[in-house]
C-alpha cells in the first residue's frame, strides 16, 4: 500500500463520521482537529474502523500517531503492509 | 397561595400520519392513519407506525449518527414547539429552562443493535461502540435536546411506560409551580419501533395486531381487534405559567386544569379498571369540575382483548349515562400506540378541538364490541358539537401506573 492509498482509506473513514465535513481541502501535514470538526469520540471512531475494516489494531499509546493524514500514513502504512504480508 | 396556572404555548410533534399539530390534525379529521409494513430484524415484516420527519432540519448529519432515534425525535419536537411558540430563543435564559420527556423505555434498541453489531465479529467485544453508554442512558432523549438547544437547565426523562407522555407535561407543571423552571419542553418520545424486542414481547403476549391492511390494523373497540400495532413518534410541549405567557402576548392553546397519576400495585401488565377510574376521578376533582363537565374523553385503548374492555368500564364508571355534552375518542386508530409519546401526541390531536369544535373520531371501527359501547363514542366520523371546553387524556402503563391529564379552554 502507497501513503496516498493509506491516506484515502482515513479519509474514507473520516467521510463516514464526519458526513458534514468537506474533505476536499484537507492538508495532510495539519492535525486532523485543526481543521475538521472531530473529537475524542470521534478519534475512537477512526481506531474502531481500522479495526472493524481493515483489521488494524491501533494501542491508546499511539493515537497521537493519528493526529494528521501524512502521520496516519507514516504509522499505519506499515501496518497494512504487515497484513497484507500475512495474507 | 393559589399555584400558578400553568398554560400550553407551543406544539412540536410528529407522527406517523403527520409531522406537524395542522398535518396530524387534517388527517385526524379525513380519517388518514398511518400505519405500514417495516422489516423487523429477526421478525420480518410487520405492522409499524414509522415518522418521516425530516431529522436533518434541525440536525448535523453527524448528531444524527452519534445520537439516537429518541433523540432525533425529541430535537425536532422541541425545535418546531419553540417555533411555534413564538419565544425569541436567543432572548430565553437556557438556565431556565427544563426538559422534561416521558420514555416508555430507552436504550434497548442502542443494545440490540450493538449485540447484532458484536455478533459479526464473533461477539467480541471489542468491536462494542464507544457510544453505548451515551446512546443507552436513561436520560438520552432529554440529553439530547439540551446539547442541541444548549438549555442548561435541568433536562431528563420521566420513565412511566405507557402512561410517560402525560407525566412529561404533569411533571413540567409541577416543575413551573415550584419555580424550578420559567420554561419546560415537555412531553413525550418514542423510538420503539427500532427494536425487536418489544415486537417479540407483544407477539408473545398475544398482543401484537396482524391484519392485511395496514390502515386497518389498529382498531380499538372494534370486536375484530386482536392487539397493539407498535409506532414511533413524539410530541413535546412549551409550558409557561400563564404571567409570562400573558408578559409576551403568546397564542395560547390551553390551561393545564388537573391531572393525576396513580398506581395498580396489582399485575405486571393486566389494566385495573378500578384505579383507573379512581385515577379519572381524581384528576377531575383536582380540576374542581364534575365528569359532565368533561367534554373530550381521549381513551388509551391500544386495542387489546381485554385492556379495552376494562377501560371503558373504568370511563363507564366515572362518566355514567349522566353526561350528555362528553365524547370519547381514539387516536391510536389511526398511528398505532406511540409508547411513550402516546399520551403527549394524542392530547395534541385534540387542542383543535377548542377552536374547531369538532371531535375526531376512533376510525377502524365496523364492529363495534358492545363490551365497549360507550355512550358518547365517536365513531368512523368526526363529530361537530356544540362546546369544547375540556378536554381530558388517559394513559396508562405497563406495571400498572394511571395518569390522567385534563386541559381547559383558556379563559383569561
């Protein structure tokens, strides 16, 4: 998986719970917070789509990695990758 | 002291016949009922009275995900009574405010959905939502409203069963009395068409209607009755104590003139015609009148065998063959039983009634139960008469809880 693709499959979760957002502007080296309408629950939201989707478990420790798109990509790109390898 | 009089200013509702008091009302008056064919997980298809309301008029897309059908419920009806009430809301103290809604139950269609949700993912439970608790919380319907509303008064629900539509408005006239308050959302919502559960409960009580068509299903005090067709909905209510609703020049729609709420302490579920009628009774002598005084009798009757046999014994008793000027009607012919709406929405059907003064009738009758032959029923067609000046709500809940709420013509 390309960080673009892991960034679109984030992206795609965040279309889902937050279906007032408009995505098309979303700078992916800005925190997600700072310019989406998303809070704490909203955060748990993402980690249980990764989860119910994709099968990507993401520990409390690391939430901060999912602060903004190019830091979601750089921490769960690997992990997709690490799945697909599995399969 | 004299308590304050307490008066109806505004009405936010929605039903399965109508999403507003002038929708409902037209199709009360040409006999519309709202009743259709829903999929029911586990069940299939069965009769239901679903809203269709537009949810997103006073919602985010996201508040309607993260939220409940109870709570979309109660912030459409709370906006539109607001609307329609005339108050500058941005003017209104939100710490004065409170947000009382009657709940026949809560939270067991958040839990049956997540159960379903786990059940995907091998019931693990990880997979359970974060918004559970939120969601199932007794309280979340009334939560609701005050996060969309921003009132920080105090906002939660009263849980009576069936008879909660009531206790939402006879709570909120306490609460103005005591001057907890100077402005109460008031009433009642349902979701419970969402959960199987209480489709299977019925059905295994013997107490869920079938029949082919769909608007023909709910018919109390016909002899082909055979039980309750689940609905959702919601009616909430602006009260006011008649000094501030005078202080605004608000359009009033009626005084709260008596109620009373009483208990069975007899069966988990079969009615007790005596202290229902020793209920009737007492909310009218709270109201100093007599039952001739009463012109609109407004029945529970959910059309089961027996609970409306035993209802109209309890109106037999109170209203007699001595009261000429009182009729009797129905609403869940025509929208099922609302649950904890029920009470609230079908006191809203009747309001017109001071201004038209015609009474709806009870439609789906074509045979009528001479075990329910009330004198006064107004049957199949809607009634002109000569004055409405009351109008009186039973409703009546599971484990035996009675309330009565009378409304009165607004005389200044």
């Amino acid at each position: 998986m390309t960080k673009d693709e892991c960034k679109k499959v984030v992206l795609d979760i965040i279309a889902d719970i937050a279906p007032d957002e408009d995505l098309g502007n979303v700078k992916p080296e800005v925190r997600l917070r700072d310019q989406l309408q998303l809070d704490s629950m909203d955060f748990l939201d993402i980690v249980m789509e990764l989860r119910k989707r994709h099968g990507i478990e993401v520990p409390e420790k690391d939430y901060p990695q999912l602060a903004s798109l190019d830091s979601c990509a750089e921490y769960l790109t690997p992990k997709f990758d690490a799945l697909a390898g599995k399969s | 002291m004299k308590p304050s009089r307490i008066v109806i200013t505004g009405v936010g509702l929605t039903a399965p016949n109508g999403s507003s008091l002038a929708e409902f009302r037209a199709n009360l008056l040409a006999g519309v009922a709202g009743i259709e064919r829903k999929e029911i997980r586990y069940m299939g298809s069965q009769l239901a009275g679903v809203c269709h309301f537009d949810a997103l008029k006073h919602q985010k897309k996201k508040e309607v995900r993260v939220g409940t059908r109870a709570g979309s419920i109660a912030i459409y009806c709370a906006r539109e009574a607001l609307a329609d009430s005339g108050l500058n809301w941005d003017a209104v103290a939100k710490d004065r405010v409170g947000i009382y809604i009657g709940c026949t139950e809560h939270g067991n269609v958040e839990t049956e959905n997540e159960i379903y949700n786990i059940s995907k993912f091998n019931y693990d439970t990880k997979f359970w939502s974060h918004y559970h608790n939120p969601r199932t919380v007794a309280n979340n319907p009334a939560g609701e409203a005050s996060l969309n509303l921003g009132v920080t008064g105090p906002a939660y629900t009263i849980g009576a069963a069936c008879a909660a539509g009531n206790m939402g408005l006879v709570h909120a006239a306490q609460m103005l009395r005591l001057g907890e308050v100077d402005l109460a959302l008031c009433g009642g919502v349902s979701e419970s068409i969402h959960t199987f559960g209480i489709f299977a409960g019925f059905k295994s009580q013997n107490a869920l209607a079938t029949h082919d068509d769909p608007l023909k299903a709910s018919r109390p005090f016909d002899k082909a009755r055979n039980g309750i067709v689940i609905s959702e909905g919601g009616a909430l209510y602006t009260l006011e104590r008649w000094d501030d609703a005078r202080a605004r020049g608000a359009k009033i729609y009626g005084e709260i003139a008596g109620y009373h709420v009483n208990s069975d302490a007899s069966d988990y579920v079969l009615p007790n015609p005596t202290r229902q009628a020793e209920c009737v009774h007492a909310a009218i002598r709270r109201a100093g009148l007599t039952p001739s005084d009463i012109h609109i009798v407004n029945t529970h009757a959910t059309a089961t065998t027996l609970g409306d046999i035993q209802e109209c014994e309890a109106i037999r008793a109170v209203f007699g063959e001595g009261c000429p000027d009182t009729h009797i009607n129905n609403t869940k012919s025509y929208i099922g039983h609302c649950m904890g709406a029920a009470g609230a929405l079908e006191l809203a059907g009747n309001l017109p009634s001071f201004d038209d003064l015609v009474v709806h009738p009870t439609i789906n009758v074509d045979d009528l139960d001479p075990l329910c032959a009330l004198p006064g029923l107004v049957l199949n067609h809607p009634r002109k008469v000569a004055k409405v000046d009351t109008i009186l709500n039973n409703s009546f809940g599971m484990l035996g809880i009675n309330s009565t709420l009378i409304v009165k013509r607004f005389v200044p």
